[in-house]
C-alpha cells in the first residue's frame, strides 16, 4: 500500500485514500469494521475475536457451573426427596407396627373378656347347677321332713287315739262314764286313780281341790254345791267350807 501511494505522488496524482471493512457474522449477531489500514482492521478482528472468545469461554463456563450447581441442586432435592421418602416410609413402618401391636393387644383383650365372659357363664353354670341341686336337695329333705312330720303326726294321733280309747275304756270299765265332767278329776288315796274330787276355780285364777269321793257322782255333786256357795256368799265362803 505504501508503494502505490509513492508512485502515485511521484505522478501528481492526489493521495488515494483506501478504506478497508471486515464483516464477521458470529452467532450471536453481525459485525462489522472498517479502516483505511487493513492491519488495524485485523488487529481488531483478533481484539474481538479474542474478547468473544473469551466471552464464550465465560459463558461456557457459566454455563458449566450452573449446570454443576444445578445438578448439585438436583442431586441435593434428590437426596431431600429420598430422605423425605425414608421418612415417610419409617412413619409408615413405625404407623404399621403400632397398629400392628394395637391389633394384637386389641386382640388379646378380647380373648381375655371372652375368656373371663366364658368363665363367668361357667361359673354361673355351675352356680345355676348347684342351686339347683341344693334346691332340689332342699326339696328333697322338706319332702322327707313333711314326710316325717306326717307320719309323726299319725303316729301321735293314733298313739292318742289309742290312749284316748284306753283312757275311755277304763272310765267305762272303773267309773262307769264316756269323760271326766268339768270340774271334776281323778285323785290318789291308796293307788293311782282310786277316787275323785272336785276342783273349784275362784276369782283369782287359782284352783282349790274337794274332798274324795268314792264316785263321780258324789264329785259332781260336791262341786255343785261349792259353786252354789261361791255364788251367793264368795271365795272365802267356798274355801271355809273346803277347810
């Protein structure tokens, strides 16, 4: 370039003024440069193209670190997600073997109330069976004592039917009547129910006895006469008379 313009100012000819212009189409866009030195012009080219190198190496770098810090971050969320997981999976272990134990206790109070519910119908079973024995035992033992008391009571009255049909058949035989009157009993002057006597009842209560007398009659007659005089004279009329 230098010689051209010497040879153009050795003819007379006016300086030749050239511009020279770089187009570059990056990626990221047009650029363009122009200068009247074609060295500058490349030295700039070179200036950016190493700025954009540099840029690019910056971007990629950027890029490589984000994409480190986001699989950082990933593999940090993985981690938390997993553990959150494990958690989750422990609380269902812990959640199943609690429900697990309560099942089996739950389990195990209820055998026990229907073995305790069992016992106690059998026991009132049991008590069912012996109340019934005792009752019947009971039934048993009343019966035998009713029984009992029964044939006592036959026995006593025909044992007093008997006396009585004795003690009759002696009044009969020995004094002549079916029964003692009222008011006259049998008394002893050498043997056992050998005479009678009166028996006179005064105010009081008490009781005063007649003389003996060979027959009921002469008993009964005393006895009328004492009661005749403690109508119309007293008591102590009557035991003069017996005095």
């Amino acid at each position: 370039m230098g010689a051209v313009q010497s040879q153009r100012q050795a003819s007379g000819c006016s300086r030749l003024r050239v511009f020279f212009e770089l187009q570059c189409f990056w990626k990221e866009g047009q650029k363009h440069w122009h200068a009247s030195d074609m060295e500058k012009v490349i030295s700039l080219w070179e200036v950016h193209a190493s700025a954009r190198s540099r840029s690019r190496h910056d971007a990629r770098r950027e890029r490589l670190e984000q994409r480190k810090r986001w699989e950082e971050d990933k593999m940090r969320r993985q981690a938390e997600a997993e553990q959150r997981r494990t958690h989750r999976r422990e609380q269902r272990a812990e959640r199943d073997r609690h429900r697990a134990h309560r099942r089996e206790q739950h389990r195990a109070e209820a055998e026990q109330r229907r073995a305790h519910t069992r016992e106690q119908r059998d026991a009132d079973k049991r008590k069912r069976a012996e109340d019934k024995d005792h009752n019947r035992c009971s039934r048993q033992k009343t019966k035998q004592r009713l029984k009992a008391r029964t044939q006592l009571r036959a026995l006593i009255c025909s044992a007093l039917q008997t006396a009585r049909s004795s003690w009759q058949k002696w009044l009969r035989q020995t004094w002549k009547v079916e029964e003692l009157p009222d008011g006259v009993q049998l008394a002893k002057l050498r043997f056992e129910h050998d005479c009678a006597c009166s028996v006179l009842t005064l105010q009081d209560g008490s009781s005063r006895h007649g003389p003996l007398r060979k027959s009921i009659r002469e008993a009964e007659t005393d006895l009328a006469d004492l009661r005749a005089l403690q109508r119309s004279k007293g008591d102590a009329a009557a035991c003069t008379e017996l005095e």
